[in-house]
C-alpha cells in the first residue's frame, strides 16, 4: 500500500455515523461516540463521491485501502489544508503497516477500560487515521475524539488557510456534528504563511 503520485490537494476525515451492525453500536456506546468509524482519504473529498480510502477496518480485518461511497446519510467529512500532511509520514505507514490487523485488544484496553494499551503491530480506525497525520500517542483518541480534535485544528487554524480554498472554515462555523459539509470546486488547501 502506498500514496498514489498524483496531486494531493488537502486531505478529508469521514467519519461513520449509519446505525451499521451490532459492532458498530458498540464501539459508539464503549467510546460514548456519535461516530463509530473513520477514514483518511488524501484529497479533498466530498459528500456522494467514491474516493480511496485508508484506515484499518474490523470489517476489512485490519489496515487497507480501498474505494468507498461517501453516502450523506452514512458519513460526516472533516477538511484541512496541505500544512496537516507529511507525505514522507503517510508513505511510510502505509508501507510498513499494510496488512496488519485490526487492534481489538487496543480499542478495549484503551478505550473500554482507559488502562492506555495497545499493540504495537496492530491498528484500529482512529489510531490509524491520526497516526497518518502524526498526531501524538494515537491510540488514546476514539472516532469521536478525533473528530473533535480536526474540528478544533481546522477553526484554530483557519488563519493559515489559502483565501481561495473552498474548504477554509468560515467565522462562527459550529463544532458539531457534521461542521464541514462545505461543497463546490476542489481547490488546492495550502497554509499561508502567518500574516501574509
């Protein structure tokens, strides 16, 4: 598994919110989550488009890339610029965990019983979606936390945001559920450097 060579333009989180299967009702009720998965995908991407995904899926069996449809009533997207991306970090992770599997006994230990374990070797959704991006001792955020975190980023950030980017948060963008459904042309997402 590794980042195709074509043109990142910023990079989207979709979180799962569809009722799913029983297992999916348990990790929203274990982790007091509205979400209960999530996947990176390294363009900008929009509600009822099919776009390449990665994450690692109970359901896949572990760490995967694969092609899925972001169906409005099953997803909520989250946006942020280029300066979040280390494609350097991404290829790496993707290579060195293509095929690992899904970290149960992580999810349980870290978020079940908050005792903060996890494998080292193995993945479940939002530690592999916040790896990818290099945020610090992954394993401790659950879908839900996670996107509050990049709520937080893309509002915090918002100043370093291209002007022309169809995606930058605008003022007083809540942070609830589903806060970036923003639609229209795909622009790239760069960071401007601080007052320029």
């Amino acid at each position: 598994m590794k980042l195709s060579h074509c043109a990142i333009d910023g990079l989207t989180f979709a979180f799962y919110k569809a009722r799913g299967d029983f297992q999916n009702k348990l990790v929203r009720w274990s982790t007091r989550s509205h979400y209960s998965h999530c996947e990176v995908i390294f363009s900008l991407a929009e509600l009822e488009q099919t776009v390449l995904c990665h994450s690692s899926s109970s359901r896949d069996g572990g760490v995967r890339s694969k092609d899925v449809y972001l169906h409005p009533d099953h997803w909520d997207l989250v946006h942020l610029p280029l300066c979040f991306f280390d494609p350097e970090r991404a290829d790496r992770l993707l290579t060195e965990s293509a095929g690992a599997r899904y970290d149960y006994p992580g999810i349980l230990l870290s978020h079940v019983f908050s005792l903060n374990r996890h494998s080292e070797s193995r993945w479940f959704c939002s530690e592999f979606c916040a790896a990818l991006i290099g945020i610090p001792n992954p394993h401790t955020y659950s879908p839900q936390a996670l996107y509050d975190l990049l709520i937080y980023l893309r509002i915090e950030t918002a100043a370093l945001w291209a002007d022309d980017c169809q995606q930058k948060p605008v003022a007083g963008e809540a942070s609830g559920k589903g806060a970036d459904k923003v639609s229209g042309k795909k622009q790239a997402c760069g960071c401007q450097a601080k007052g320029a």
